[in-house]
C-alpha cells in the first residue's frame, strides 16, 4: 500500500510541473474560481518561489503584501468593524494583509484601497519592490501582481506563487495578521 502511494506521488511530482505550464495566461484578470492551477508567471512580473524569495529578503526590503480574501462588509465601515475574520489568519513576518485586493474586477472602494496602500506604503516610489502571496494554486496573488504592473505603474512586482502553503511547507515562521481597515476616507473616493 505505501509503496503504491509513493509511487502515485513520484508521478504526480513528475506530471504537476507539466501541467502547470499549460496553464493559459488570460488577457485580462481571472474572474472566478480563484483556487485553482495558475500560470508559471505574471506577464512583466518576477516569480519567486521559496528559496528566491529568501534570498530577496536578505538583500532588499521588499513590501510583502499578503491578498487572502476575507468576508467584508460595507455598512459598517464607519464602526471599524468591516472585516469579518472566522478565525485566525497568519502570514509572513512583516507582512501587509490587504484581503480582497486579489479579485478579478474591483469595485472603487477596493481599487482605491489597494492603490492608496501601495502608494502610501511605497511612498510613492513605482519601483520599490513589492511581493504579492496569498496561497498555493490562488489566483488573487496573480491578479494584484498584474493589477500592480498594469494599472498602477510598479515596475519591480514580485508573485510568490507558492504563498503561505510554500513558507509553511519549507518551516519558516509565520505571525497572525491583522488586515489593514478600510477607511471612511476609501469609501468618500468612490
């Protein structure tokens, strides 16, 4: 029995690589079903998997921003309560959690909500550099990452595209988040 599970898990190994390139990059943004096989890479974006991104840690001060979606809810947005967390959430040391900044279409709370963070938390510099994670096999990453090349300018975008399950999976440390709130000041933009 174990020797068959082995042998199933070599296999996979050896196939998932090939089915991971075959992943077609769409024109635009995926819309749905976020957790699903994504591409090797985002167009005009660098991908990183563990080890790379270690190493980019030791040499630069990237911004980490964390793009797991959480329940959000509008109406009480002037009580600070509009995110809606079930239970804790972790992430990569100094980390930034910008949840639901990862989905395909924004409204214009949540466009000026991603845009006004990067910018304040870049300080404006287009070519800081900035690692977008969320969880292996998510889109979400892979939409902000492109959303950050092509709609807002950045020029030194990162996908981490194993995300929390790769950290995790090579036993590095993790800290539990709190998602930056969305302010009256997003919503007054809309």
């Amino acid at each position: 029995m174990l020797a068959r599970v082995g042998f199933i898990c070599a296999l996979w190994l050896h196939f998932c690589p090939l089915l991971v390139h075959a992943v077609e990059i769409p024109n635009g943004y995926r819309m749905e079903r976020y957790r699903a096989l994504t591409p090797d890479h985002v167009p005009n974006a660098e991908t990183l998997n563990t080890p790379a991104l270690q190493a980019l840690l030791r040499t630069e001060k990237p911004l980490l921003i964390d793009v797991m979606a959480v329940v959000f809810r509008p109406e009480t947005l002037d009580f600070g309560g509009e995110w809606l967390l079930n239970e804790a959430h972790y992430n990569i040391p100094n980390s930034i959690w910008l949840p639901n900044v990862g989905y395909g279409q924004l409204d214009d709370l949540m466009q000026h909500y991603f845009q006004d963070n990067l910018q304040q938390l870049t300080a404006g510099d287009l070519s800081h550099p900035v690692v977008f994670y969320c969880i292996l096999d998510c889109w979400m990453a892979w939409n902000a990452s492109k959303r950050a090349v092509e709609e807002l300018g950045y020029q030194r975008v990162y996908w981490y595209r194993d995300g929390m399950d790769g950290w995790e999976a090579a036993g590095l440390p993790r800290v539990e988040a709190t998602p930056i709130a969305v302010t009256p000041s997003d919503r007054d933009q809309e």
